[in-house]
C-alpha cells in the first residue's frame, strides 16, 4: 500500500500538532482577555513535555477571570450592579416614571427612538431640577448624556423638594417598555429614585 502522506506529518522531527496544541491555551487566553504570547509559551513547554498535558494550560485559562472587559461588557456589568442595588432591602428607593416621553426634547431629540437606542434597564440618569420651568415651579428634569428625556410626574413634588434641600437622589432605569406599533419607540420608562445622602 503506498504512503499518501495523509499521516507523515506525525512522523515530522518539529510535529505541526505541538505547535497546534500549544495555540490552544493562547486562544482560550485571548477570549478571556488575556495577553496570548506567555500563554502560547506555557502551552509550548507543557507540548513538548507530554502532549496530553496541554490541556493544564488550556484549564488554566480557562478558568482565569478576565482582566480586560470590553466596553460593552463593562455596561452591562454596570447596569447589572444598579439593578441589584435596588434590590437590596436596605436601599430606600422611590418608583417613578419620565412624563412627557412622546414629545420632542427641547433639541428636537425623538425621545422615544433615543430611549429605544441608549436607555436599558439599570441605566442611570440624571435629575436637574429646572426653576424657570413656565408651568411647574418645582419641575425636575430627567437627562441622559445631555439630552433632557422628559420629567418627573407634578404629584412627585418631594423629588423637587428634596433636591432642594440638599439630598442626593440617583435615578436608574427599572423597566422600558416598547411601543405596540413599532420596536424602534419607547413607550414608557419605569425608574427607581435612590435616596444615597443627606449633602448638607
């Protein structure tokens, strides 16, 4: 029978499979955030060694806890830990919701498409309390990133009065619920006002 060479790469002084092998760790490193050079080397001498114990390196990293997060992992970590803040039983939070969402910002801002493009639940907001507000003398504002999303309802006017007197309240989105007719729009924004501390 001849010889193909479907297998004489095993037969090879420098196998191609240990220099395969010892990518494995680097690779598992690299989508855990880690650098992929010292990892391909532990892999190497772990290959050359005896090639089953490759798989050492490959658990290894693994098993690490990713030093490098991505921004968008890093978001949803921070929404994730707004999220369980409120939940603790010892928080005092308020709920509310952002009146006036369907009409345009002061900017000209789509609310509803911004809403459905950057807020999710766990997102934090911003209160600013407006005192030149034409019909609401004690208006507070709900921003985000600058864009003025709309207000706290009028029968919530211990928010105005509280920032008034000097407490800090956080603001973190609970609940955005999409319109019916389309998935692009908002229809409401449930939120969570956060009593932190007394500032005077």
């Amino acid at each position: 029978m001849g010889d193909d060479g479907t297998f004489s790469w095993l037969l090879a002084p420098w196998p191609i499979w240990i220099l395969l092998l010892a990518a494995l760790p680097a690779v598992t490193a690299a989508a855990r955030g880690r650098h992929v050079m010292p990892w391909y080397a532990y892999g190497l001498g772990c290959a050359l060694l005896a090639w089953p114990l490759v798989a050492v390196p490959a658990l290894h990293a693994f098993l690490i806890r990713p030093r490098f997060m991505s921004k968008e992992d890093r978001e949803r970590q921070r929404r994730a830990d707004a999220l369980a803040l409120i939940s603790e039983p010892g928080v005092r939070s308020y709920p509310s919701r952002i009146k006036e969402l369907r009409r345009p910002s002061p900017a000209g801002v789509d609310r509803r498409r911004y809403v459905c493009g950057f807020i999710k639940p766990g997102e934090a907001l911003e209160l600013v309390r407006e005192f030149d507000h034409p019909r609401n003398r004690r208006a507070v504002a709900y921003y985000h990133r600058g864009i003025h999303l709309g207000y706290v309802p009028k029968n919530q006017r211990w928010v105005a009065n509280a920032i008034d007197d000097g407490l800090r309240l956080a603001v973190i989105v609970e609940k955005v619920k999409m319109s019916w007719l389309s998935h692009r729009r908002a229809r409401s924004v449930r939120t969570r006002l956060v009593m932190l501390s007394d500032g005077r």
